[in-house]
C-alpha cells in the first residue's frame, strides 16, 4: 500500500526595515511560515546577534521533529 503525503508551506519575511538585506547588521531575521490549514509559525534565526530569542528557530524545529519522530516510532 502506498501513502503519499505532501506538504505546502508559504515562508514570509518579516524584518526589512527599510534597507532589504544590503547590510546583514540591518534587517531583523524575523519571518513567518504558514502551514495550511496549520497555525503560523513565528520564526527567527538561532544567532543571538540578530535574531529573537523569545521566538523558535529552524534548529529549534528540526530537533523538535527529530526527537517527535523517535519517540513515536
């Protein structure tokens, strides 16, 4: 038996302050990823220089999924 699944996610960027991203000190890292149907996440970067630390990041997420995925199977 096959089982497909697909996924569809919008990623939006958040932190342009004006300048886009001609200088890498001056746009916050700020973005939200719309899953469908799914509540928004509200995402930066895990670089405490320019990131927010109060918000989850991509690596947040992937060990979260990594450590989900083993404790189910």
């Amino acid at each position: 038996m096959t089982h497909e699944h697909h996924y569809k996610v919008t990623t939006v960027r958040q932190g342009n302050k004006g300048e886009g991203t001609n200088n890498v000190r001056t746009y916050d890292r700020s973005h939200i990823v719309h899953n469908n149907g799914k509540p928004d996440l509200h995402l930066t970067t895990d670089n405490a220089t320019v990131g927010d630390n109060s918000k989850l990041n991509p690596e947040d997420l992937l060990v979260s999924a990594i450590s989900s995925c083993h404790m189910l199977s």
